[in-house]
C-alpha cells in the first residue's frame, strides 16, 4: 500500500503530539512493508527531500507550520504551498493509494490532493476547537470548527484518537458514527529510556535530596497546569523535600510563572522549557511521579509516555485519560480542575512507595501492549483496507 501523510508538522522540526505520532505511526507502516510519502512544513528551506528511516519526507518552501488561529492568512498560504508542492511531485507519487490528512491545518489541502488524484482522503482529527476553547470559540475558532465539520463530512473515512472525540465528531461534526474509526495513539519506549548517568542529569533542575513531580507538555489553558501548581502549593508544607519540575512552552507561561512567583514557590517550581527526545526520556526516568492535570484531553499522550517510561500518573478525568488510565490499576484519576484532589493523590503516591511501584508496572505493561505503534499500524491499515474497499471500479 502507498500512502501520502499531509501534516502541519514532523522531526526533526520542533514538534509536539501531533508531529511525534505522524513520525512514529509512518515508521510503523514502512516496518510493515507499506510506501509512506509525508508531505510537511519547511525545516529552514532545507533538505526538502530526503527518505528519514525508510519514510519519504517532501518538505514544503515555507517558515514553518503555521500559527493558529490565522485562517486568513496564514493557514490558507501554508495550504496553498502544500497544494502547488504536492503538485509538483505527480509524477513521484502517481501511484499513490489514498492520502491521509492528519487535522484541520492541513484540510484544504488534503482535500483539494486527494480530489486532484481522485483518491480516497482519510482524516485523523487530534483534537477539536469546540473542546480546547470550551465552547467560547471566536471568529478564528469558529473557522476551525467549521473546517473540522467540512473535513469531517469530504472524507470517506475518519480516525479519532479516542473514544471521547469519535463522541465530539458525531455531536458537533454531524459525523454518522460508523464512519469514525477509533485508533489510538502508539508510543515508541525506546527514545524514553536511553542510557544515561541520571545523578549528574537530574544535578542540572534538582538537588539529590528533592523528590521530583513532573508535568511535561504545553503550557495552554486547557491543559490545567495551574491546578496543578495549586495542588503542590498545598502539598509543599507537609513535604519541604519537594520540587516541581514543568517541561513545555505555551501561550500561558508568563502567567504561570506570576503565580509560582505569588504562591512562594519560585525557589522550588523550575521552567524546563521545550525539551525533545532523546533528553525527555531522561527528565521522565529523574521523576517520582508524573502528573497531568489536563481540563481538555483529546488521547494523553504524555501520561501514555510516561507509562511506557514506568513513571507512575496521576491525570484527571478529561476526555482521553478517562480511557487511557484505569484508576488504581495503571495510575490515579483525580476529578479535572479539582486542585485539592490532586494534592491528595500526589500525597498518597510520595507515602505509598508500594503503591507507586505497582502502578508504574502495570502502566508501563499496558503501554508497551496495547499502545505499540505495530499495534497501531495494522488499526489504520484495517482503516484504510475498509476505504480501498469501499471505493468503486475505476476510482483509484
């Protein structure tokens, strides 16, 4: 099978959730002897083709992926560019089975492609405006929405990350559920675990007497951090040995650091920043715990990478996690935006070394099982057959 990935971005470019699966979930279907094409955003206006562990790469003349929420300007030129780059490479990809559009960054694109070469056009949604602004969407947000309901309805099939978006495609999207195949995310363990001298590493954010809690991913509104910092405000009387250690960049950054600032905590809360693999892996293994206080969560891929670590987790009960951690088996679920809740689990987890340790275990062996990226590859190559399948003579 020969597929064409369309995504806003992919390594080694920074990128967060939605670059890392693309990569990870093309590799998986190279591996299973698949030709991959991924059509991406420019790194610098270089190596604009080049075949990265067996995926052809075809990278636009472009800054770089765009920043929403620019409909307007931005988004469109960024599509524009990806349309007349695809264009470009007819002759290469002529025998291309269906294109696979991954979010709404990419939809005007994917769309117009797909239709260019009459092929089948398969959309993975990440994550959905309605929920990660919670309803109160702008005239920006509301073009997002609407391009998520326009993509939903032009493809012939889409892949939701979780059972909670299949749910937010078929409210909001209009999506006959039937044409919404769940597959969740993949992790790969292996970058999250490479070998390194861990006291001399964890030396650079944290004494050796500190017992180390961990949020890793974007410093966003809808990702709850500020519950967090709440959370440990209150546990850090009881506990003076503590130290909170926050891995991501995002728009609310400067308010976080005002309230680490007001609550006292300055001296104990340090500001990673953006931090890649294979250094991520390390930040993982110096932690006690790691802790996802999220208000909106399409999947939970940073709790998945922390179970695949053999951290244990504590997340909250929004969208994806409520799948992802079963409580008290693989993780502890707090209610979201329950600052107090988080305190008291976080407390059980620093008293409860036995506890910590069974479900570190049982995570990290539900992770590597049933969240492979092999395991994922055939989901979507189930996903795409039913497509190919469905499509009728003469229309490939």
């Amino acid at each position: 099978m020969q597929v064409l990935m369309v995504a806003s971005e992919y390594p080694p470019a920074k990128v967060y959730g939605l670059g890392r699966a693309v990569h990870d979930l093309s590799r998986a279907l190279v591996a299973r002897g698949d030709e991959v094409h991924v059509l991406t955003n420019s790194i610098g206006g270089r190596d604009q083709e080049m075949v990265m562990e067996g995926v052809a790469v075809h990278r636009i003349n472009y800054p770089g992926p765009p920043e929403p929420p620019d409909p307007t300007s931005c988004v469109v030129q960024f599509n524009l560019c990806l349309i007349e780059r695809a264009y470009q490479l007819l002759p290469a990809v002529k025998s291309i089975d269906l294109v696979h559009a991954h979010d709404w960054l990419v939809g005007l694109a994917s769309r117009s492609i797909a239709r260019r070469l009459q092929l089948p056009l398969v959309t993975t949604i990440h994550d959905m405006a309605v929920g990660k602004h919670f309803g109160q969407l702008d005239r920006p947000q509301q073009y997002i929405a609407f391009t998520e309901r326009w993509l939903t309805d032009e493809s012939e099939r889409v892949i939701a990350c979780s059972d909670f978006i299949k749910g937010e495609l078929v409210q909001h999207c209009g999506a006959e559920p039937a044409k919404v195949d769940v597959i969740p995310c993949g992790v790969d363990p292996a970058p999250l675990q490479l070998p390194v001298n861990l006291p001399a590493f964890r030396s650079v954010f944290c004494r050796p007497e500190e017992r180390l809690l961990l949020y890793v991913g974007r410093l966003d509104r809808e990702k709850g951090v500020e519950v967090l910092i709440r959370g440990f405000a209150a546990l850090r009387p009881r506990e003076a040995r503590l130290r909170l250690v926050i891995v991501g960049e995002g728009q609310v950054r400067g308010q976080l650091q005002e309230l680490v600032g007001g609550l006292g905590l300055a001296e104990v809360v340090t500001f990673l920043g953006y931090v890649a693999p294979p250094a991520l892996g390390a930040v993982f293994q110096c932690a006690e715990m790691v802790v996802v206080p999220s208000l909106y969560e399409p999947f939970g891929m940073v709790a998945l990478e922390a179970m695949a670590a053999g951290r244990p987790v504590i997340v909250s009960d929004a969208g994806g996690l409520r799948e992802l951690i079963i409580d008290g088996e693989t993780g502890l679920r707090v209610p979201a935006g329950d600052a107090e809740a988080i305190t008291a689990a976080m407390s059980r987890l620093l008293d409860d070394q036995a506890l910590a340790a069974r479900l570190a275990a049982q995570g990290q062996e539900r992770a590597r099982g049933e969240f492979s990226w092999d395991r994922v590859a055939h989901l979507t190559r189930s996903c795409y057959a039913r497509v190919l399948g469905d499509q009728p003579e003469g229309s490939r």
